[in-house]
C-alpha cells in the first residue's frame, strides 16, 4: 500500500524556460480585469507569483526564530522568553491574547512566562505567527475589507481544525497553524496584484480577478510556504486543502483543513461573507460579488467526503464536531 504522505499531486503554473512563465514584469494592467477572460486571467496571475523577482510578504524575524525554535527537540523555556522579549509589539500582542476566553480559563496569564507555561510552545508558537500575519500579510490598502474577511476566516479555520483533531486520530502539532495559513495564497495574490499595478492606476476589481485568484491561491500558498522555511507537512496541506486525495489517499492535515475550511464557511467566517451574515455590513458591490461568486475559496462536496472518509469521522463524531465549532464561532463573535 502506497504511503499517503509520499504523494505528489501535479504541479501548477510553468516552470522555468516554458512559454508563460513570469519574467519578473508581469502585472495586469488597468482594464485587463474586464477585458481578460478566466483563463487568461489565471495564466496573468501565475506569471505574477512566479516570476523571479516575487517577494512574498515578509514574516517579522521573532515569528520566523520561534517557529525554527520550535521544531528542536529540546528547547530551554528562558530562550522562548528571551526571544519574544526582542519584539515589544509582538511580546505585548501576545498578553493581549491570552487573556481572551479561549486561552486564559478561569485565572488570567498575566506573564510571557505564565503564558508559555499555561499553554506549551506549541500553541504560543501558533499565537505568534497568527499576530505576525495580522501584521505583515492581512493586510492592503486597496483590498483592505477583503483582507479582514481573510484574516477572520483563517482564524476561524485554525481553530476549527484543532477542535477536528481531537475527534480522530491525527497528530494535530500543526493543526492550528495550517488552519491560519491556508488561505495565504488569496493574500499573497492580492498583495501581488497591488504592488505590480501601474503607477497612478487602481488596483484590478476584485469581482472580476476572484474565480481566478481562487483558482490560483494554492499554487501562491505553496510558495509562500516554501519562502517562510514552514515544516513539509504544513506546505503540502496549504497547497492542497482543496483536493485532498493523493495517489488515492487521503492526506490527514490536508483533510482537517478541508474539513474545517468548510465548517467556517458554514458558519458565516468565509472570505466570501453570506448574503444574511450579520457580521458585516456589505456594500451593494460586496452584495454582487456574494451573489456572484459563492463558490470562491469552497471545497466540492466530494471533496468533502474524501475529506470526512479519510479522517475516519462518523455522524456521530461530525455532529461532536458542529457543537464545538458553533461554540467557538460565539466565542470569536463575542
């Protein structure tokens, strides 16, 4: 039997030398998103994340030495202390964190030292990286609502696939942070897209670029993952959370994350809001692109139960699993 972790799924975009492939001056220019077709639209943006000189967003240094740091068999508690004592900003986000409902329980974490103990390297490892995302990658001035809704749904979607991790059998080390940066790709895309437009000109119109920014938004997350240095196993489920069947297998964090993308979209945290979500006010244009594009960044329901199939979930477990996230949808609502 073939080992599902081994499995390799077709590569997108060109690779180096073929027709197409970025030249480091891709950019689309003001009305290619109305006159392009899908098609082109996907090849354009391709060629923009591909090119040689892309530089996906930056994560600040203290978040990149944790994540390395945290990956070492043996790691002195003094070291993580005295290394998010380096980022003020970052170090005080942190506090800020953990004296909500989900992590401080009943006494409050009034330390880094509190905090590290409470909750294990692990989950302020995945605090600090979901702090440097809100800083450096959820962030844009021409597609600043959509980048909330990003940053909303991503954290929605971590949460969501640790609560799916303690109904299977799956190592859920890397849950919580596959589950924040799945998405990164749209981000990453977005970012793209606003830094390569013509001088003095709008960025394209985010209703007509979003089937293909979906459509690419793996491809941007694997190589963004790639650049960050992340752990194998969290570049595969990002790249990958929206077919999760590898040489007929199906991988288990990819799995989680499919499933908890989907449980977050359910709960009105998608990217694309519901047309009845009370949780932003939507513009007419937004109530357009909801009508228009329901399916961006979604699953297909096969996809789903490849999902659910792998994970070994019964109904019984799903319905376990729909209670926690509802909880946790009015803890974040809160």
């Amino acid at each position: 039997m073939k080992n599902p972790l081994r499995g390799r799924k077709k590569k997108q975009g060109k690779s180096k030398g073929e027709e197409g492939y970025g030249d480091g001056r891709a950019v689309i220019e003001f009305g290619d998103d109305v006159l392009m077709d899908e098609e082109e639209m996907v090849a354009k943006l391709l060629a923009c994340i591909e090119a040689p000189d892309y530089q996906p967003p930056t994560l600040p240094s203290v978040a990149a030495d944790l994540l390395s740091l945290s990956q070492q068999p043996e790691v002195d508690f003094r070291d993580v202390i005295k290394l998010l004592e380096q980022d003020s900003m970052i170090a005080g986000r942190v506090l800020k964190l953990v004296q909500s409902p989900i992590y401080s329980g009943m006494s409050k974490l009034g330390s880094l030292d509190d905090a590290l103990v409470r909750l294990g390297l692990g989950t302020l490892r995945d605090l600090v990286m979901q702090i440097a995302m809100n800083m450096r990658v959820f962030k844009s001035q021409d597609y600043g609502d959509t980048m909330d809704l990003l940053r909303r749904h991503s954290m929605m979607t971590a949460h969501l696939s640790k609560v799916v991790c303690k109904y299977t059998a799956i190592e859920g080390e890397f849950a919580f942070m596959a589950g924040l940066l799945h998405d990164c790709g749209i981000a990453g895309t977005l970012l793209a897209l606003s830094d390569r437009k013509p001088r003095g000109k709008p960025a394209p119109d985010l209703i007509s670029i979003w089937p293909a920014v979906d459509r690419v938004h793996q491809r941007a997350a694997e190589l963004m993952a790639e650049a960050w240095g992340l752990p194998p196993d969290i570049k595969l489920a990002v790249s990958s959370h929206h077919q999760v069947l590898m040489e007929g297998f199906a991988h288990p964090l990819s799995a989680t994350i499919c499933l908890a993308d989907d449980l977050a979209h359910d709960l009105g945290f998608g990217v694309i809001p519901k047309a009845d979500t009370q949780t932003v006010e939507l513009s007419e244009l937004e109530k357009d692109c909801v009508r228009s594009h329901t399916s961006v960044d979604r699953s297909t329901p096969k996809t789903i139960e490849h999902a659910v199939g792998g994970l070994g979930l019964d109904d019984n477990q799903l319905e376990l699993i729909r209670a926690d996230a509802a909880k946790i949808a009015a803890e974040l609502s809160g």
